[in-house]
C-alpha cells in the first residue's frame, strides 16, 4: 500500500491523480510539506520531503529494496526544498509496488 500525503490532504496512491497532486503542490502559497508511506513486503518506510518538520529515521539499515527507493527520491529530487508536482508524479510511476 502506498498513501500519499500533502499537507494537510492524504489519498491512497489508487486515488491520488496527477491533477491533484499538481494543484496541491504547485498551487501552495508556501513550501508544502510531502510524505510518501511504503508498506508492502519487504518494506516499511515513511518518506518525508525537507519541507516537512519532522526527524529521526528507521530503526535498522534499509534493505535493498528500501535503499533503492531512497535512491529513486533523491534522482527525481525529493529530497531538495524546489521539487515540484511533477517530480512526485516522476518518483510514484517509478516506485516499485508489490
């Protein structure tokens, strides 16, 4: 399962399309904060955008898997303040699903 949250707004990737995420990201007044939850087998993580105000990290070193996915949101810049719709939409057609 992959949820989706900007903001205040959460969706499941399932209902989560390119127009919302475009206008909820791109048509903030303000960085907006993005997260990205992973729970399939064999992963289990939490991504959060630097615009987020929340720290701390996973309790054991990533899997494979898990350290290609942080790998994918870095390459689409995720991991950068400027990142924009598109560079979510880029990251989730990518993301491997189970």
């Amino acid at each position: 399962m992959i949820s989706i949250r900007i903001g205040a707004e959460e969706k499941e990737l399932s209902s989560a399309n390119e127009s919302w995420i475009n206008q909820t990201i791109n048509g903030a007044n303000a960085p907006v904060c993005v997260q990205v939850a992973i729970t399939q087998p064999g992963v289990g993580m939490i991504l959060s955008t630097p615009t987020c105000a929340v720290g701390g990290g996973g309790g054991r070193p990533p899997n494979d898997l898990e350290r290609f996915i942080f790998e994918l949101w870095a390459k689409r810049g995720l991991n950068r303040p400027d990142f924009d719709g598109g560079n979510l939409i880029a990251f989730l057609k990518q993301v491997p699903t189970s």
